[in-house]
C-alpha cells in the first residue's frame, strides 16, 4: 500500500507512506474488510492507536504476521538461529504477537519463516534443523492453544532453501508436532513457485483442516511475482478458487501482492475486481457435467466443460 521497494530500488518505489495513510488508501476499495500485517508495523504505532485508525475506518485484523526476515539478528534462521540466545528472542518474539492478538480482535498468528532454511550444501544439519523448528513451533502453538498458528511455505527467497518450502512439507510438519492449533496459509504464486497445482493443495489441506489462510496473487512461476491477482495464469487460478469454494474454507482471502509500478490503490482494486468476476465465471461452471468428466479422469471432457465460462 505504499512505499514498496526491492534490490534495484532499495530507498523505494515512492518515498515512506505513513500507517494512517496506507490505511486510507485500503478504504478506497470496496469490499476490502480486513488487513494482514507484519508485526514491525508496530514500531511505528502502538497497538491501540493502530487498532483505533483501523475501527475508525471498519477495518478487521485478519492475521498479524511475525516479522523474522527483517531483522539482521536472524539472519541465520529465527526459530532454527544456531545462536541460541537469539533463537530464545525469536520463539519469545513469537509469543509476544500472540499475546498482542487480542488487542486487534484477531486469532491468526501468520509464520513465514524466510530465514530458516540454507543456502549451501553441507550448510546445515538438516535433521538438527528440523528438530528445532518442530520443538520452537510446539512451544509456540502451547504458548495460546486458542491461537491459530499459520505456517506460509515458500519454496526459496530470501534462503536458497527455506525449510518450509512446500504444502506438503508444511503438512508434514504440523502432523509431526501434533497440535491442534497449527495449520498452513496457502499462498497462490508460493504454490506455483514450488511447482505445485494450486487447487490440489487447497483441496488436500482443507481435507486434513489445517487450510488457515489463503494468500492469492499471481506469478510467472520461477519467482515470487507477487503480480495482480487473477491476471496471469487463469485456469489455475479458477481451479484454485473452486476448490477454496469446495472445501467449505471458511477463512480470508488475502491479496498479498508488490505493485512495484503501479498505483496500489488501482492493482487492489483490480484485484477485487479480479476475484468477483472469477467467481461469477465459477457459478457459471455445469458442476454435473464436470463431476461426471473427473469421476472418468476424462481430461478432454472436463476442458470442454470449463473453458464454456470463458468461450462461451
Ligand atoms: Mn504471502
């Protein structure tokens, strides 16, 4: 929503926006009902004056994200920090969010762990590694059983390898921890990056009810775009949206995207615009017809029935 920079362009693409007015600028777009943010956010305001400019707009909080990537102090891993000291300041860091949640009316802690991962072979004991990020996110998700631990995945970036780096990495995780507050956000250009079907990782994570968030952009695949949602790869991104719809996901829809050159105001807009028109496109689809087509695994079958609600 404002200010957004990259490696080119470090100092940003426009210069520092302020909380209140990247908030003003979400309230331009309608149907927007909610923000996700980092908690970093709130070295710049203090919690209840952030949740007061939040409710004067009508603004929910739909997760707060812990900010490990951002911190110099973990640039070897947060939860995984070799340096055990500041690995205790990460897990710690952690359970400071989630006891802040409730001043934002929300029970979504957001984990993308961008850190924890390697860069090189024989780097790290990835057994070791394993076992710390198993036991840190055990103590994490103890920490507030009625809090939702959301674990993003992603392949790669700022780490060579991030140890969360696919669904079903994730899904491993979370069934080796054994809690029942840990599930997984879903974002759609983390999917493609990791070489996945979009679709079927909602659908499978819904299944095991750990689908927590969803995070829909859109991406070119090799890297994570972060581009217009609903503007590159639409089979896909219909598929994907079906499925959301399928599974009964109850959750939010979050537009997580870096309109680097581009007015955020208008690529928000576009993205609502975006999803409505794709989900009317959706209603659209013969769901007997296509139902019929899978039960056969019959591919020229299901094509002829989907691609009616865009070729008529
Ligand atoms: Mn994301």
């Amino acid at each position: 929503m404002g200010g957004v920079a990259d490696r080119f362009l470090p100092q940003g693409y426009e210069s520092p926006v302020s909380v209140k007015e990247r908030i003003m600028r979400i309230k331009k777009v309608k149907d927007i009902v909610a923000v996700e943010f980092f908690d970093d956010e709130l070295d710049l305001i203090p919690p209840r004056d952030l949740k007061a400019l939040l409710d004067d707009q009508g603004l929910k909080v739909s997760g707060i994200n812990f900010n490990t990537h951002g911190r110099p102090k973990w640039q070897r891993g947060a939860l995984t920090c070799p340096d055990e000291k500041l690995r205790r300041e990460a897990i710690d860091g952690a359970k400071k969010i989630i006891d802040l949640l409730g001043v934002f009316e929300c029970s979504t802690l957001g984990l993308w762990l961008g850190t924890d991962g390697f860069d090189y072979p024989f780097q790290i004991d990835y057994g070791r590694a394993w076992d710390l990020l198993l036991e840190a996110i055990a103590e994490i998700a103890d920490h507030n059983p009625s809090v939702r631990i959301s674990l993003e995945y992603k392949l790669k970036e700022p780490r060579q390898y991030i140890l969360l780096g696919n669904a079903f990495q994730a899904l491993y995780l979370i069934k080796a921890v054994g809690r029942k507050n840990v599930g997984v956000t879903v974002d759609f250009g983390h999917a493609l990056m990791a070489k996945e079907n979009p679709g079927e990782v909602v659908s499978v994570l819904a299944k095991e009810n750990v689908l927590y968030n969803v995070h829909f952009n859109d991406a070119y695949r090799e890297w994570d775009d972060d581009l217009v949602a609903g503007s590159t790869n639409l089979y896909e991104t219909l598929e994907f949206l079906y499925y959301i719809k399928k599974s009964g996901y109850q959750g939010y829809v979050g537009f997580d995207i870096f309109p680097y050159r581009m007015d955020p105001v208008k690529a928000l807009e576009l993205c609502v615009m975006n999803t409505r028109a794709l989900e009317s496109l959706l209603s659209k689809i013969d769901l007997q017809s296509l139902e019929e087509a899978q039960k056969g695994g019959d591919a020229g079958l299901a094509h002829q029935v989907v691609r009616k609600v865009f070729f008529g």
